[in-house]
C-alpha cells in the first residue's frame, strides 16, 4: 500500500489531507503530540514510519495566532527548527527513505509590499521576527543532503476552507456587523483554497523534476477592502463597520494575538507553480467563497 506521513498532521491543512489522502487509498501516518499518533520522542518509531514513504508532508509548528511574547516567540521558532531536524536526521537513518519531501513554510517570508508581487525569484525577503522564523524554517530543512529524497519548500498564503482556519473568524466578524476593512483596507491577502493545496501537493509529487522554494499562493490576490467586501456579499450582510488600527490593537491583546496577522500586506504570486503548468482548481476568492460558505 501506498504511504504518506503527515507530520504535525491534527490540525485543520493536516486534517484534510488525511481524508483526501485516505480517499486515494493511501495508508496515512501521523506524526503529533498527541498521545494516540506517533511522538515527536520517539524516533526509532519515525524512522521506521518513513521507510518506503512516497511523500512526507511537515506540517508542524506552534500556530502563530498569538501574543509574541518571549515565552511564546521562543516556541514558534523551536517548534519547527526541532521538528525540521528529527525529520531530517529521520531520513538520513532511512533504507528506503521517502521519495519526496515537502515541508511548510510561509509567504510571510516576504516583506510588506503594496507597491508590487512577490514572486519566488523577485520576491523581497522581509524582517523582523515572523520572517526570521521562516527564513531558519527553511535554512534548517535545506541543510539536509538526502541524494535520495526530492525537497520542496512550500511558501503557503493564509488557507481558505470549511472547517475552521481563518473563516470561523471572518465570518465572526461580518455576522456581528463587524465585516468592514481592516486598517486602511489596502494591505494584500494572500489566500489559497485548501483544495488547491491538496492538488498542488499531488502535482509535485508527480512532477520529479521539481524541486526547491514554491509560492502556494492563489493566482489572484486580493486587498483587505475587497475581502471584506466579498464576504459580505456572499454572506448576505449589506454592512461591515471598519476597524481603524488602534481597535485591532486593543482587540488583538483581548483575544490574544498579533495585528500582523491581518495588517501585513502579503502580495504574492504563485509564478513558479504557474510556470510549470500547474492549473488552479479555485482561482478567484468569489468562486471560493461561495464554495466554503454555501
């Protein structure tokens, strides 16, 4: 039977990938915390999980939705540099290692931009702590040399889907009459449908000659006003009061998290996956919108 090991794989991209995964007929082992998959401790059970893998797909890492204290700064970084390395070493004590292996990583990498795209080979690395996360997110998955194991860095925008992500949120926030833009409404949302990530996942691994750094990022970004507009529309809620950035701040230390998560423009294009032919299953937001929320 085929096999694919999610790592990290209980959350909501890991739990889809697990059904879709499941419906191809592959056998499917999850790397967790949790206490019924395999533990991130236990590497003897790791090694012997990847051995003869078509694909490891990492997916771990303490979720940035939160406040960037220390205690929790420290977390987020460890979580994936730790991770990254048990794979890594993991593999290297394989005898039939994983043919492919994809791990996750941000289109935060970029900077703020409002003035262009960022693509893969013009794109701007940005700074200050979330793109330092990424950037030694993927120094530290690139510093592996497996001769036998193919390597893809996918650089994810936010993922759209039904069952939780940033939707429960947004649509939070319209219902309550909340749904106008965000700050001044002009900053870049990055967005893919967590189908589109599915597919892109399956064409990588057919497509052995890639390998590298990939945008996973829908073709057709959108501004924060536009957003908010679309998701009104499709909700059916004619007005969205805005929210200036002074009450994204007071609101972000209410619920515990960081006003970049929506303030900072991501505008990034999937140029790479494009090039190579890959065809989006959900391009434009108004298509996925509709789809997730009717």
């Amino acid at each position: 039977m085929k096999k694919v090991v999610l790592a990290g794989g209980t959350g909501f991209i890991g739990e889809y990938l697990n059904s879709k995964f499941k419906e191809l007929g592959y056998e499917i082992k999850i790397i967790s915390r949790q206490k019924q998959h395999i533990s991130w401790e236990d590497k003897t059970a790791i090694v012997k999980a990847l051995e003869n893998a078509e694909l490891l797909i990492n997916l771990a890492g303490k979720s940035v939705n939160c406040r960037y204290n220390e205690a929790n700064k420290n977390e987020i970084m460890n979580s994936r540099i730790r991770t990254t390395t048990i794979l890594g070493e993991s593999i290297q004590a394989c005898n039939t290692p994983p043919k492919l292996w994809i791990n996750s990583s941000t289109a935060t990498i970029y900077r703020h931009a409002e003035d262009r795209p960022m693509t893969e080979e013009n794109g701007e690395i940005g700074s200050g702590f979330s793109v330092d996360v990424a950037t030694n997110w993927e120094k530290t998955f690139f510093s592996f040399d497996l001769p036998n194991t193919r390597q893809v860095a996918l650089r994810i925008a936010i993922v759209l889907g039904k069952d939780g992500g940033v939707m429960t949120p947004y649509r939070n926030l319209v219902r309550f009459g909340l749904g106008g833009n965000q700050g001044n409404g002009k900053q870049k949302f990055s967005w893919i449908y967590v189908e589109d990530l599915f597919q892109i996942i399956l064409f990588l691994k057919e497509r052995e000659d890639l390998s590298g750094v990939f945008n996973c990022s829908s073709p057709e970004p959108v501004s924060n006003y536009e957003l908010m507009s679309t998701l009104r529309k499709t909700m059916g809620v004619p007005f969205g009061l805005p929210s200036p950035k002074w009450m994204l701040e007071i609101g972000s230390m209410v619920i515990k998290t960081e006003t970049e998560l929506v303030l900072k423009s991501r505008w990034v294009l999937p140029e790479r996956l494009q090039r190579e032919g890959y065809r989006f299953f959900y391009p434009t937001l108004d298509s996925t919108l509709k789809e997730i929320l009717q």
